[in-house]
C-alpha cells in the first residue's frame, strides 16, 4: 500500500524547496574609520547638482574606495557615496557591465 506520493508524481512547484542561504552580511566595518562618520546625512543627499561639497570631502576620506564599493554592491542610488552622486555610480556600473560584456565577448572570438 502507497502511504505517501512518489517524488517522481509531484509537480515541481509543490515540491518542498531547499531554501538558499543566508547572504552573507557586508562588512561595515570601514565605516568607523569614514571621514563622514559624525556628520549628519545632510550634505552628502542634496541633489547631485549641488553635491560638490560632498564630493570635496570624500576626496580626503581614507576608506572612499571601500564606501564606492558598498554603495555599488548594496545598490544605493541615492546620495554622496565614496565621491560619486547616484547618477555618477549609475553610469560608473553601467560602464563595467559594458566592458565585462566585451571581454567575454573577446575572450569567445
Ligand atoms: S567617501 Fe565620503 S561618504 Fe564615503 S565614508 Fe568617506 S566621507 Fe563618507
């Protein structure tokens, strides 16, 4: 007697799925040493016209390229982050994407 349906007979989406792991979290741990790290958010989230003075600061900050990186990671589009607006990072991801896809268009021929 067949107590239980055979895996063979489920349909896919009733099967039980194997959840994914947990991401692991981002390291924050350069945030400590951010230039910005006592300020107000004020400066760094004006529009990206008037976010000079925010780009001059981070220009100084020691962990800019570490801030870049989880910004771009984390998909932040808005504000000042490692010395580039929203708009600047867009692009700046765009461009990567567009040369990784050439390089392995390259690396195909
Ligand atoms: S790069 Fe700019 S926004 Fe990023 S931590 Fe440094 S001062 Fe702050």
């Amino acid at each position: 007697m067949l107590l239980t349906t055979p895996e063979r007979f489920i349909v896919p989406s009733k099967r039980k799925r194997v959840p994914a792991p947990p991401k692991p979290k981002p390291d924050v741990s350069w945030m400590l040493r951010a230039a910005c790290r006592n300020m107000g958010p004020d400066l760094f989230h004006n529009d990206d016209r008037k976010a000079r003075g925010a780009k001059a600061f981070c220009s100084g900050c020691e962990v800019k390229e570490e801030c870049l990186n989880y910004a771009l990671t984390q998909h932040i589009h808005e504000g000042v982050w490692g010395g580039m607006t929203g708009t600047e990072r867009q692009s700046y991801r765009r461009r990567i994407a567009r040369r990784k896809a050439l390089n392995v268009v390259q690396m195909g021929d």
